[in-house]
C-alpha cells in the first residue's frame, strides 16, 4: 500500500511499520532485495530518522539486515529457523488442542468455527495467500487457543509467527494450494466435531508440519532460501 491510498491516511511509524512488514511477508519485498532508504522516505513521505527506526525495528525480529556503508536488505528464509518455529507451534497448538478436546461443551467454539469455514470457501480458488485469508486462518487457529487459554500466549510465539507466514506465502505460491490449507481445516473441524481427540491431533500435525514439503518448491524460489541450492534444501528435508 503506496502513493495516494497511504498519503489519504495519518501516517503513524506504528502504521509504516506495519505496512512494510506486509510487504516483506507477502514477498512483495523478495528476500535477498535492498532496500533504499531514501526511496521509503519519499514513498511514505517521513524523515529518514522515521525509517532507521522501523527498519531497527524489522531487524530486531530478523526480516531485515542493515550493513553500515553497504545498505538495508531483506532477509533471506531460513529453513531451521522456519523448522524450530513450526515445532514450537506444533507442540503449542497440540496442547492446546488436546485441552480443548477434554472440555465437555464445545458447541460454542465449533459453532464459530464452522462460521469461519464457510468464510474460507470464498477463497477455495485462489493461488495466493491473501491478507483476507490469513485472518480467517488466525481466526480459526486462535479459537481454539482462546478457548482453553488467556491471550497472553499469543504474544509469547508472534515472531515465530510471522515468519510462518512469509513461508507459507512461498509454499503457496510454489503450488500449495488454499485449497488444500482450507481442507486441512476441514478435517480438523471434522474431528472435533466427531470428539476424536486422536483424529483432531493427528490432522493438525498434517495442517502445522510444513516444512517436509520443501522438496517440492518451484525452482523459481530456491533463491529466496538462506544457503540457496539444493544441496542445503535436501539438508533441511
């Protein structure tokens, strides 16, 4: 979001922050790209003090790199770092799941999971993993999560987070489909719904477990992985 829409609105730090960390995690900005400072400056129409400190700020949580003398740039995917943040996810929501699964009354939580499903069929088509969709698919997963638990462990894992989504960004633009994201949660919802605390964690571990895909990724994104070549892509399989 650039130009005439950004410019009609009162441009906070908080807000450009947030506006280039969308376009990092939806690849807009590749990994391995610099980016100019001077650029961002006029884009958003702010001082340069304004953008050093969100692009600290972006350091901080590892999208972005600042080289003194040479330039900022965006951080290549790391594959380890994407495996530990999907294993710590797992075993969070897996607990978390299987708490939910002891509760006796569900029907609330399920009720608005079914609403949220059929929000996601709108999207059952589509080959990219749009803003619109990623909330539904927050909003589903954290159902859950706020069923058995307090928001504050959402905080706790949201770097881990955001950095998933880059992925995901990547692994469905190299042919994952929603569609086949949205069925996974089909099938999460479907055992619940038949209580079968077996059945609801094993689909999940399918949903989360990402990373074992990798061998299968568009050639045309190797380029966006730290260490870039296939021997450190069979590495990580």
């Amino acid at each position: 979001m650039c130009g005439v829409d950004i410019m009609e609105k009162m441009l906070s730090s908080d807000f450009i922050y947030s506006d280039i960390l969308d376009r990092i995690i939806s690849l807009k900005l590749s990994p391995g790209s610099k980016i100019s400072e001077n650029q961002i400056c006029e884009e958003y129409n702010v001082s340069r003090s304004v953008i050093r400190h969100i692009f600290a700020r972006l350091a901080q949580i590892n999208f972005l790199t600042v080289y003194p003398q040479r330039g900022t740039y965006v951080n290549y995917i790391d594959l380890e770092y994407i495996r530990n943040a999907l294993l710590i996810r797992l075993s969070i929501e897996k607990e978390i799941l299987y708490r939910f699964m002891q509760k006796e009354d569900k029907s609330d939580i399920i009720t608005k999971m079914k609403e949220n499903m059929k929000q996601q069929e709108k999207f059952y088509h589509e080959n990219e993993y749009l803003i619109e969709f990623k909330e539904l698919d927050e909003e589903f997963h954290n159902y859950i999560i706020m069923s058995v638990e307090n928001n504050a462990i959402l905080p706790l894992i949201n770097d881990h987070l955001l950095h998933i989504s880059r992925w995901r960004n990547v692994y469905i633009k190299s042919g994952y489909k929603l569609s086949k994201l949205i069925d996974e949660h089909k099938s999460i919802l479907e055992a619940i719904e038949a209580n079968d605390t077996e059945r609801a964690l094993r689909c999940m571990n399918n949903h989360i477990d990402t990373v074992s895909g990798i061998a299968s990724l568009d050639p045309e994104y190797l380029s966006y992985f730290k260490g870039a070549d296939q021997d450190y892509i069979k590495l990580m399989k």
